[in-house]
C-alpha cells in the first residue's frame, strides 16, 4: 500500500468505514446473539496512520469503528479547552512569555516536519500551550493539542535540542493516534465484559466518549510499543526540524536522574532505561543525515 492511501484523511472517510464496520457488527451479534471476541476484532478497522519514515515504523493499527478519528479529536478539543481554562483561572496559562515563545518556536519548526509521516497534519489546528507547574510533564492530544509544563524545562533545564525531542515524541503519539488506539482496546474490552450487545444495537453506541477519551488519555500509562514508536519517529521529526536528534538520549539521562519513574507519561511505562537509551542510539544515529541536511538549509 502506498502511505498516501494508509493515511486517514478526514473523518468523513473514517465515518464511512466505521458505520460499516458497525453494521457488520451489529449482523454478526444478531446473528450469533452477543459478542464473541472474534466478531469484536472482527469489526476493528486495520489503519495504518502514518507513513513508516526513515525510522520505519511499519506496524498496521486495528481502531473499533466505534471510534472515529474525527469524534475523539472533538472529545480531544473539550477536554483540552477544559484544561486551559482552569489553568488560566489559576493564572498558570502562558505565565512566562519568553518560555511560551520558545516552546512555540520549537513546535513550529516540528509541525512541518510532521508531513513526513502524514502530510494532512501540517494541516491540523495546532496549539501549543505552557502550564506553570511543578510537573516535569508534557502531551499532545490528538489533533495536536499540546501541553508543556514548565517544571521539565526548567527542572531539567532542557536545551532547545531537547525540548523538540519531548516535544517530537508527544507529536509522534498524536500522528500514530495512539489514543484511538488505546480507547479501541478499552472499548473492546468494555463491551466483552458488560456484554453491551444492546448499546451498539442498530449501530447507535451509547457510550461516553468524552469519558473513554479522558481516562485513556490521563489515566492509563502508554503501552512500551507505543513508547516505542514515539521515541523513533520523535528523533526522525527533530531531525528534520534541524535539531540534534541525539538530544533525546540526553533528555532520557537527565529524566532518570531527576524523576525516577514516576509521573511524565514518558517515564510511566517503557522499555527499561538501558533498552530505550540503546534504541534511541540506534534511531538518531540512522537520522543523522536529515538533521545534517536540515542544518546545511538553515
Ligand atoms: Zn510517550
């Protein structure tokens, strides 16, 4: 398959497939008279989100088609207002506005190098925001709602290298819509426990997005394979973008040494430091010749 036909464009092309699919659901729970977890599998779309890159990240996706690209990037957008707006009441939104330029300049150069692995994304209605906290954290919602908190800049005093690779590896999480994917498996395994045979009746699912979208998203750690391919289309977007992809290990270092395993959704589940350091090594060595070229156009 070529990437360009991989790549979900819109959601109305989502849409489609996912009414099908839940049509075809719905005929096989009639049929067999509730789910079995072949039919639910069955009823999983196989995507592919993203183009594999220089890093090569070739893994196919299977998102429910109960789920659309289109309607978790909605549920994204509320619950990333909401975020906003309690920290702006708290006078924490963009506070330091030299770090909130610099954060945002980094971005700008990451976005168009996004188009490597999915060109309608440089089209995505990016936001970048600074929370002032403690919190040595940092996400990207999908559709490219980004979070920053000052606490890992300034606890880890990051260089601009290294903030484009958290940054680059939140972006990567956005591209491959890892957050679709994990709300997929929640809803699988939702559905197989209540046996909600009867709330996707007729294909009109009952269930709370908004809900789903929010505890995956804050609440469940990422899966290593997904850490996995963040971290390697991450150093391929900083790369591009002109920014020492080796930076990442760097990164990693100072994070283990300052904030053990707890909290960042970077450090709450992934491959042992050792593993991950020795495959960051590997992946930035490999994009090495873009970042060369990236800065020889500068
Ligand atoms: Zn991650």
């Amino acid at each position: 398959m070529k990437p360009s036909n991989r790549v979900l464009k819109d959601g109305r092309v989502a849409d489609r497939s996912a009414r099908a699919g839940r049509a075809a659901l719905a005929a096989r729970a009639a049929a067999a008279g509730a789910l079995s977890v072949a039919a639910l599998l069955a009823g999983c779309q196989s995507v592919q989100t993203t183009a594999g890159g220089a890093v090569g990240v070739e893994r196919t996706q299977r998102m429910s088609p109960l789920i659309s690209e289109a309607q978790l990037r909605e549920q994204a957008e509320l619950s990333y207002r909401e975020v906003l707006s309690k920290e702006r009441q708290q006078g924490d939104l963009n506070a330091d506005a030299a770090l909130t330029n610099r954060v945002r300049a980094i971005t700008g150069r990451l976005i168009p190098a996004a188009g490597a692995f999915r060109p309608e994304a440089t089209r995505w209605n990016w936001e970048v925001n600074v929370i002032r906290s403690d919190e040595m954290n940092a996400w990207c919602m999908p559709g490219g709602k980004i979070a920053v908190y000052t606490g890992l800049i300034t606890k880890l005093n990051l260089s601009d290298d290294e903030i484009a690779a958290i940054v680059g590896h939140e972006i990567a999480h956005a591209l491959r819509e890892h957050a679709r994917e994990r709300a997929s498996e929640q809803l699988g395994a939702q559905v197989l426990l209540s046996g909600a045979v009867m709330a996707i009746g007729g294909g009109q699912a009952s269930m709370d997005l908004g809900g789903l979208f929010y505890k995956t998203f804050f609440g469940l750690p990422n899966s290593r394979l997904h850490e996995t391919e963040a971290d390697r289309i991450g150093v391929e977007l900083a790369a591009r973008a002109g920014y020492d992809p080796r930076a990442a290990m760097s990164l990693w270092r100072k994070m283990m040494a300052n904030g053990g395993s707890r909290g960042p959704e970077f450090l709450s589940t992934h491959p042992s430091p050792e593993t991950r350091l020795s495959d960051l090594e590997v992946y930035s060595a490999r994009v090495m010749p873009l970042y060369e070229q990236a800065r020889a156009r500068r």
